[in-house]
C-alpha cells in the first residue's frame, strides 16, 4: 500500500510538470522584411523604403543602422550615394495572438545615377537579430537636351551652346575654374608686397603725382585776400588779425628766401631780413609790421583802424617790392639803373593782383 501511495505521487508530479511546461510559450524570434516604393528611382527625387518587423507584443526594437547620422540627420549608404533620413514614421498592425507587425517608412534620396545594390538591415528585438534581404535599385539621371529649358526666364539651352558659351569654360584649365578665388588672393599679395618693397626703398609711386606748388608769393596774396575779406578787427579781434598778419610773412620769407622766420623771434626776423641780399629792400616794412605786432599780442595795445589799415598795406608794399620779377623784366631793369628810385617810388602805392589801388582801404 505504502508503494501504490508513492506510485501515484510520482506520477502526479510527472503530470504537474508537463502541464505547467505546457502553459509557457516560447517568445519567437522576430523578422524583418525590406522593400522599396519602386526600383527605379529618379536623380534627385524622394522615395521610400519600407521596414516591416513582425515580434511579439511589448517587445521594443532598434535598427543599429540609424545610430550615427550626420548633423543634418542623413544615414549614408555606399558611401555617400544613397541617404536614408534617421527620422520615419512608423504604423502598428496586428497579426492575431502575441504577434505584430511594425511598418517603418524611411524617406530615402540618391544623387548619382547609377545600379546599386542596398546592404541588409540590421534590427535587434530583445536579445535576438534578425536581417533583411539586400535591394537592388537604378537611379537615373534627368534626360536633359540642348533644347530642353532651365527655367522660364532662360529658355532653352541651344542658344548658349551656338553662342560658344560651354566650349569657351571647357578651354579653361580645371586649375583657374576651380581655383581662381585662390589666383585672386595671390595676385592681391603680389600687389601689395611691390607697393611695400616701392614704398620702403623711398621710390615715388607712379600713381602718386606730385601736388602743385603754389609760388610763395601767389600763396601770400591769397591769405591776405583771405584776411581782409575776414573782417576780424571790425570784430574786436586784433590780436588773431596781427597773429596772422605775420604769419603770412614769416610764411611769405620762409619760401621767397629761406628765412626760417617761423622758428624765429621778432628780433632775430629783423637781423636775417637785413642780411638778405633780396630781402634787406623791404627791410622798413618788415620792421613796422612786426613793432605793431609785438604791442599788439603782448602789450595788448588796442590799435586804431588807420593803424590796422597802415599794418595790412606794409605787409602788401613788402610783397610787392620782393616779388619774383620775370627774366625778361631783369635784363631791362639791369640796363636801367637810372630809374630804379622812380620805380620804387611808383611802388609806395602798391596794387592788387587785380590792380586795384587798396591804398585806403580797410581790412
């Protein structure tokens, strides 16, 4: 009795077994079947492939194909020729039981014609692997002609194959087409290392033309135009009208004789003006300008307008007296040293350049 006890419950466990080994199903293994919208695809245009994974439900799945896109988000295929966008989307269908299928729609782009054939993808589901078979696809270019057009606003191509436009770029070396930006560059440095090595080695450019040299007593009779039309003592400023009343004849000296009058004290003006073979002549005027002014900018003596007036005319009797005389002017002066008093006396009352008599007037 004690065995038939022990029989029954060995078998009992036996039935247990086989029964709770019966009520566990086995996860199946998933698949993946690829395919494409068509195997032709246009140069250019936008077609899809399709990813189907059939797996059981609540299984995830990745494709390890898409974990390193580019910064624009592209997975590339045979190098560079066939890009896949890492981002697609996806529908869900239901095949009964535990098992579903997941469509995968991926947008795909090639930009070189050719027949390619597309490697298998990879997608891992749990810890199992499944693999799709390789696509073969043709992409094709555009059938372009002469006469087909590149936009409304151009037209067809066939008048810019007449004119010579593509024989004249397919006689340019490859070397200019492609690297003229770098010929620019290089040519600009040429330019400015000569314009360096002319500029260092104290060499005049040529496109660098002198500027014309006013003779210094046009430059004086221009300032002194300048001056009188100013009207500064009318304005209370005597002071700025003496200051630039000198100025002009320190300026005038310095170019008509080389007297350094600008660096120079009243005094040591009056020393050089004496010893100026061509200078000493005007030698008075010069004095009376300068005492005037030396009473005026540091006495701040206020002068009368005669004495203004007196001031301005010297300055112009003194341009007057030294002014350079034409050659032909000093052959007839040289043969005439009887009248060289009358001369000087008919220059007491000097004129301007447009020959008016500015004896009395005011500046």
């Amino acid at each position: 009795m004690i065995f038939s006890k022990k029989k029954y419950r060995y078998l009992w466990l036996a039935l247990c077994m086989v029964l709770g080994a019966g009520t566990q199903v086995k996860a199946l293994a998933p698949e993946l079947t690829a395919r494409l919208d068509s195997g032709n695809l246009l140069m250019g245009n936008m077609g899809m492939l399709h990813l189907q994974v059939v797996l059981d439900r609540g299984q995830s799945f990745k494709f390890p194909v898409f974990d390193s896109p580019t910064q624009d988000g592209l997975i590339m295929l045979l190098g560079d020729t066939v890009e896949l966008r890492s981002t697609f989307s996806q529908d869900t269908v239901s095949l009964g039981g535990q098992r579903i299928q997941i469509n995968c729609h991926v947008p795909m782009q090639a930009f070189v014609p050719g027949t390619y054939l597309l490697p298998s993808i990879t997608v891992y589901a749990g810890n199992d692997t499944a693999k799709s078979m390789p696509l073969a696809l043709k992409v094709t270019g555009p059938d372009v002609t002469a006469k087909d057009s590149i936009s409304p606003d151009m037209g067809p191509l066939q008048p810019y194959y007449e004119k010579g436009y593509q024989e004249t770029l397919d006689k340019v070396p490859n070397l200019i087409y492609y690297y003229w930006w770098l010929i620019v560059i290089i040519v600009l440095a040429l330019g400015l290392l000569v314009w360096w090595l002319l500029k260092r080695s104290g060499k005049k450019m040529p496109w660098n033309k002198p500027k014309p040299v006013i003779p210094p007593y046009d430059l004086a009779m221009q300032r002194m135009r300048k001056l009188r039309s100013g009207n500064l003592c009318e304005q209370g400023q005597e002071k700025q009208y003496y200051s630039e009343l000198t100025d002009i004849m320190r300026q005038y000296l310095l170019g008509r004789f080389g007297i350094n009058a600008l660096e120079m004290t009243s005094g040591q003006i009056r020393k050089a003006v004496a010893d100026s073979a061509g200078a000493k002549e005007g030698r008075k005027y010069v004095e009376d300008v300068l005492n005037m002014a030396d009473v005026v900018k540091f006495a701040k003596f206020k002068p009368l307008p005669d004495e203004n007036v007196s001031a301005f005319e010297n300055v112009l009797k003194f341009l007057e007296l030294t002014k350079p005389v034409p050659e032909e002017e000093q052959a007839d002066d040289a043969g005439e040293n009887d009248g060289q008093e009358k001369k000087s006396d008919e220059k007491s009352t000097p004129k301007t350049p447009a020959g008016n008599n500015i004896k009395n007037s005011k500046p």
